[in-house]
C-alpha cells in the first residue's frame, strides 16, 4: 500500500492513521457489552455507556487506548481514536473479541 494511502473502514470510508475501527455482532449484545464493560474497569479502565453508545479508556505498558462505541442493527462498531503507535489494530481486535466474550 502507498505511504499516503489511509485503510479502509467500515462501510469503505477512509480511517486517519493511527484509528481503528472493528465490527462484531455477538449473540448476546447486551451481555457482551456488561463484560467488555466489566472487563475494562477490571483492568484499571474507564467505560461509559448503554446499549446504544458509549466510551472507553484502557491503559497498556505503551501507553492508552481510546474511543468510542455504537450499536446498530445487531452489531456493535468500536471505533479507537487513540492508541500507541506500536499497538496494531489486529491486536486491539483481538483483545475486544476476549472482552466481548461472557
């Protein structure tokens, strides 16, 4: 991929570098969002929110994780606006499908 060219988000529109966007569609909505939640403050983290929108917080050894969250028609969509450099977005997808998981 050129250096200039930006991945391509959800619904191909264009994310700025450093932003992450990941898509899920559990089962159980509600209870996944209870455990990413539950998940997150167990680990020092900040989370606000319902069933429809909300925000996040995590600190890692590199540094802190930020966004948000919504829900649509089944799924929920996290969007991360702030990350370290270092951590790739595979990685934070990873870590989501673990705190999305009840």
């Amino acid at each position: 991929m050129p250096s200039n060219d930006k991945p391509t988000a959800l619904g191909g529109e264009k994310v700025p570098r450093g932003e992450c966007r990941i898509k899920r569609s559990p089962a159980d909505l509600q209870g996944a969002l209870n455990h990413a939640k539950a998940e997150t403050i167990r680990r020092g983290g900040e989370w606000e929110g319902n069933l429809e929108s909300g925000v996040y917080l995590m600190q890692t050894p590199l540094g802190s994780i930020s966004g948000t969250y919504t829900v649509a028609e089944n799924s929920v969509n996290f969007a991360i606006f702030r990350k370290p450099k270092l951590v790739p977005c595979a990685l934070i997808a990873s870590v989501i499908d673990q705190f999305i998981t009840a």
